[in-house]
C-alpha cells in the first residue's frame, strides 16, 4: 500500500457508510439526482440466478433508477470500470464497496491462512480505485459501503477476514473522500 495513504481530500469523492438498510443507497440515488448531471451506476453485486433474495435486491434497486442512469456491473476490477468511463461531466455511483471486498474475499477463499494474500489483493484495488478517482476529476463520485464491525466479534474465520478487510478498507476511502456520510435510521450525519 504505498500510496493509498497518500491520497486524501479527493474533492469529487464521497463515501456513505451505515448499517444494513440504513438508507445508504438512497441517499446515493438522491445525490445523483440532484447533481443534474448524467448518472453511470457501478454495481458491484455479481447477479446469481439461482438465488431469489439476490435477484430480489438487484430488482428493487434497478426499479428505482432512472431510465436515464447508466448501469455498469464491475463486481471485481472497480478500477477498470472507472477508467473506462466516457469523459463527460458526470456522476458516478459505486453501490458498494462492500461487495467489492467480500468479491474478491470470496474468490481468494481468504480465511485463515489465506488472508494475508486477500488483504494485499483487497488494498490494492482500493489503491487503483483512488488513483481512478483522483484521475477523473471531471466525475464526482459518490461510494456506498457498509459498516459491519458494530456488532459481536464473528463466530467464523471467513466472517472475521471480511469485518477486518471492510473496516480498513472504509477507514482508507474515508480518508481520501471530501465528504463522508453516517446512514442510521434514514437519517443521515455527516462526518467530513
């Protein structure tokens, strides 16, 4: 992680964070909208047909963007996906960085001893997707992510490598974002 601590103060960054249902994707949604600018969607959950719930929650949040927003799925190389964005003034929801870590926690199988190889490839990702950002300055960004380490310390390894990865992960993006967003209950408090 050489320069991801290296890059604060990301002016077209902001990260919202919160509990499960807290309101988070909302909020994103409501500053996209009142942004006025065009809006791209970089959804990070992979969608698996023969699993009701997830298609359920895919279906609910496609129902309610515009018809007008762009979705890109990007459930691994986030970084990739904003590069390639077109250069128009825009904004760019990423919903979640979440699911970006437990994706590529999952595909590491990074439990116990594999851990340490997920957390290097976990940080960097999240270097590039800084270093993505900070390149497009022309696009503000607005980035969902949870906050998971709230609770009781987790009863299995894969659980724990996912609460400890998402934490540093969050403190990492909330360092470099311009503004950062606490979501509980609906209500919305602003950290930076």
């Amino acid at each position: 992680m050489s320069n991801t601590a290296k890059i604060q103060g990301l002016s077209n960054l902001t990260l919202i964070t919160g509990g499960a249902r807290s309101g988070k994707s909302l909020l994103a949604e409501q500053l996209g909208k009142e942004s006025n600018m065009p809006v791209v969607y970089l959804a990070t959950m992979e969608e698996m047909h023969d699993d009701p719930e997830t298609v359920m929650r895919i279906d609910l949040h496609r129902s309610r963007r515009p018809d007008t927003w762009t979705t890109v799925e990007a459930p691994f190389n986030l970084s990739a996906a904003i590069l390639a964005l077109s250069q128009s003034k825009q904004t760019c929801i990423i919903d979640c960085l979440s699911l970006l870590v437990s994706n590529i926690l999952l595909r590491t199988n990074g439990e116990g001893t594999r851990f340490p190889e997920a957390r290097k490839q976990v940080l960097e990702e999240i270097e590039k997707v800084l270093s993505a950002v900070e390149k497009r300055s022309d696009i503000k960004f607005i980035a969902v992510t949870n906050e998971v380490g709230s609770g009781i310390v987790p009863e299995n390894a894969l659980a724990r490598s996912y609460r400890d990865l998402l934490g540093e992960t969050n403190q990492i993006v909330a360092q470099a974002a311009n503004a950062v967003f606490l979501m509980c209950a609906g209500l919305k408090l602003q950290m930076k």
